[in-house]
C-alpha cells in the first residue's frame, strides 16, 4: 500500500486542550477501552459514508480513517464499538533527528486530543538499514509511552511487510516494533517481481510470512494479517508457454514497478465490472491459489489481471484464522461495490462474508 498525506502540522501552537466533542452525546467521545479483543481492522480511504455505512459493521474493530478526521464517522463507529484511528507516516529523515522527533510526537498527541482519535496506525514504508532500523525502534518506544502514559487505552500499529527480514530493504527490528506497539499490520500483497504476469498474494507466500514473524517470537497476539482486496493489471508484450510477459520493468524500491502501464493496481470492483461487461472466463492459478484472466483492451493490446475474489481471500483469512493471530485486515475495505444495486450487495455479502466474525462485546446496536 502506498498513501500520500500530507500532514497539516499546526507549527505555530499546540493544542493543549481536548476538542469539543461532536456527537450527540459527549460520552461517544470516550476512547473505546476493549485492549485484548480480536481485530477486523479496516483501512477506509473514502472518507463518505456510502461507503463506510455499508460495511460489515458486526465485524469490524478499528476503521483506519485515512481520508483524515470525520466527526460523523467518529460518533457511528463509537456508537457501535468500533474504533478509529488515524493513518500516520513520517519521513525517514526523522529517524535522525530528535527534535523533529519530538514535534511529530506533539503534533500528532494534539491531534488525538482535538479529534478524539483512538489510535494511530503507522505506514512507514521507508527502506532502512540495520543502522537506521535502531532510531526507528527508538522513535517508536517514545511515541509508545507518550501516547500511552496520556491515553491508556490508544492503540499504537505499524504497517509491515508480507515477511521478515529486509523485505523491500525494510530492515526493520520487528521483535522490538512488537513490544513497543499493539500490533503489528503485515500488508500481505503487492508481492508479485519478474518478468511474467503473476499473483499479487501468493498463499504460500502469506504462510511463510506469518511464520517468519512467529520464528522471531513475535506473540500471535501481536500480529494483523492484511489481504488485497485488488489486483494487479499487466501489459503482456507476448506469450511464452502461456505466461504473459511483461514488458521492460521500472523498479520500484528495487523490486516492482509501480504506476507504471505495464503493471498496474486495479480495485476489486473494476475487475468485477470488466468480468460481467466482457463476459471473461475466469481462471484459477492452483499454484498461487490465485484467480486471473486474459483480456484485450480498446487499445488492442492484451492484458491479464491477477486478483483476489471471495474464494482466494477465503483461503487467506481462513489460514490466518488457523494460525490463532490477532485479527485480519484489507486494503482497502473501499475497493468493492457499495452501489445500491442487487449485484453490487451480493459483491459485499461475497466479500464481506470472507471475514471471520470474532464478535465485540461492547457493541451495542447496528442502525
Ligand atoms: C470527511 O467527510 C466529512 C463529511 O462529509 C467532512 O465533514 C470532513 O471535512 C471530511 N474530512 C476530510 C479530512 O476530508
Ligand atoms: C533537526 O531539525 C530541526 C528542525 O527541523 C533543525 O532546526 C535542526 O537543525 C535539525 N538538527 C540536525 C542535527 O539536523
Ligand atoms: C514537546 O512537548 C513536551 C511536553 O509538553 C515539551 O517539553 C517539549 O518542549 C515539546 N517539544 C517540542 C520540540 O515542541
Ligand atoms: C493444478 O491444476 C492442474 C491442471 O488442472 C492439475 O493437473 C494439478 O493436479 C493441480 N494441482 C493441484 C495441487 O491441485
Ligand atoms: C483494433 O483492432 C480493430 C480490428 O482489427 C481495428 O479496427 C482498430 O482500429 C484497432 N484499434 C486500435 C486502437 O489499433
Ligand atoms: C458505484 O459504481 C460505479 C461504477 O462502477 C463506481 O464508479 C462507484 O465508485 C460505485 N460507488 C460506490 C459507492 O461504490
């Protein structure tokens, strides 16, 4: 997952003061307290509530508000027991710099308190070296007690890759991130390298990561398994033995090229048009566990999609479930239908019935 925000720092004062409370009641600001529980924890971009509305209310813990701060949605997920966080990144230059340290930390504790946040999740996707990797650990152990010694029960994540060690180059210390965070998000996708069209989230693939985070004790309490709820659009240049080749490859951190024609990240819910308006027979890739098609465009060329439906995401979040983890999570819970037509609803009840119901006790009424 790649986001771009821009943090609007408020660098002339610090708030100090809680903000005002925007829901009908000033109780639906308290933080939600439930530290121990299973998580179905949801990244929502879209910040509209035709979308977040439509979600598997019943399932999900934590919505990742990353389309920034929305009093309604604040008081709905309270309401409902479900909390939410904000998505929060920092350049790598700060790993270098105390100050800068410390005015992140503040900025953001100020936001918590105007906004009523109940955590941060963050999506530091930075490549570092071992060197680096001990101020990043650092920072996080500050942020860690800061927030925590405020608010008690704020939940503090960071976003992960599919494995460990040095996957991307994010040498992170991934034992040590577990001690000084709730949890850890591993982003289980954006996994496919090489020439030939291929899966985006390989099953395999996804085991071996959980593992790799299990072999350096990292307690399953402290791990959130993310799934792709979107897939990858390439450009083959020819066939090989019925591989699409793809055509020259721009890196992208060394590894995948990104944004570019020949590989690109298409939503779960175009490839779900494209298949009914085109009338494409899907196949399913058993090495992967991966569905994918083969298609031409207007332009002539032809293209194969490799994605996740409700089949291959059952796989995913079934082998999660198995290995007893603290929840399951996807990017993005906006990628699907939330139109009000009958096969869009079907598409949600598909995709949203992939996600295991680990109940909330303290949720209260669905509207
Ligand atoms: C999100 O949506 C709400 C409701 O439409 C709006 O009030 C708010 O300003 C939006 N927030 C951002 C950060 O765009
Ligand atoms: C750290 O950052 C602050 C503010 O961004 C800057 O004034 C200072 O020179 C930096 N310190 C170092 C050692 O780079
Ligand atoms: C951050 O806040 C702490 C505690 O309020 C304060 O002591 C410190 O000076 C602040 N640091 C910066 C760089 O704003
Ligand atoms: C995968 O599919 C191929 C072709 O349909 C079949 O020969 C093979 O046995 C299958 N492998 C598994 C593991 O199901
Ligand atoms: C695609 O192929 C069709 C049929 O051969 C042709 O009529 C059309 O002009 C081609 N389109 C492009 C963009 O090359
Ligand atoms: C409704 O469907 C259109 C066409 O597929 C799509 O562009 C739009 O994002 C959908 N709206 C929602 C709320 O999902």
């Amino acid at each position: 997952m790649i986001v771009k925000i821009v943090l609007v720092v408020c660098s002339l004062s610090v708030i100090v003061e809680g903000g005002k409370c925007p829901c009908s009641t000033p109780d639906l600001c308290n933080p939600i307290k439930d530290t121990t529980r299973k998580e179905v924890f949801a990244f929502s971009v879209k910040n509209d509530s035709n979308y977040y509305m439509k979600y598997d209310l019943t399932k999900v813990t934590t919505i990742v508000a990353c389309g920034g701060y929305n009093p309604q949605l604040l008081c709905l997920a309270h309401k409902l027991g479900i909390r939410v966080v904000r998505l929060v990144d920092f350049p790598v230059t700060t790993l270098m710099n105390k100050t800068d340290q410390q005015v992140w930390i503040n900025t953001t504790l100020a936001e918590v308190r105007e906004h009523f946040w109940d955590g941060i999740n963050i999506d530091f996707e930075s490549a570092i070296n071992v060197k680096t990797a001990k101020e990043l650990t650092s920072f996080m152990t500050n942020i860690y007690q800061r927030f925590k010694q405020e608010f008690p029960y704020f939940q503090i994540t960071i976003d992960v890759p599919y494995k460990q060690p040095c996957v991307y180059n994010r040498c992170f210390d991934y034992a040590a991130l577990s001690k000084v965070t709730d949890f850890l998000v591993i982003m289980a996708y954006d996994e496919h390298s090489g020439g030939t069209a291929g899966a985006n989230s390989p099953l395999g693939n996804e085991e071996i990561g959980i593992k790799s985070y299990l072999k350096i004790n990292i307690p399953k309490s402290k791990l959130v398994y993310a799934a792709p709820w979107y897939g990858y659009r390439f450009r083959c240049s020819k066939f090989l033995k019925n591989r699409c080749v793809i055509g020259e490859q721009k890196p992208f951190r060394g590894k995948r090229p990104f944004g570019s024609a020949v590989e690109s990240e298409i939503p779960y819910i175009d490839i779900a048009n494209l298949i009914i308006t085109k009338h494409i027979a899907v196949n399913f890739d058993n090495t992967t566990m991966t569905p994918f098609f083969t298609y031409q465009e207007a332009d002539n060329a032809t293209y194969q999609i490799w994605f996740d439906d409700a089949q291959s995401l059952k796989l995913k979040y079934d082998m999660a479930v198995q290995y007893g983890i603290r929840g399951v999570s996807m990017w993005t819970a906006d990628s699907i239908d939330y139109n009000n037509t009958i096969s869009a609803q079907e598409q949600r009840r598909e995709i949203w019935g992939t996600i295991p119901s680990y109940g909330k006790d303290n949720i209260v009424e669905l509207i």
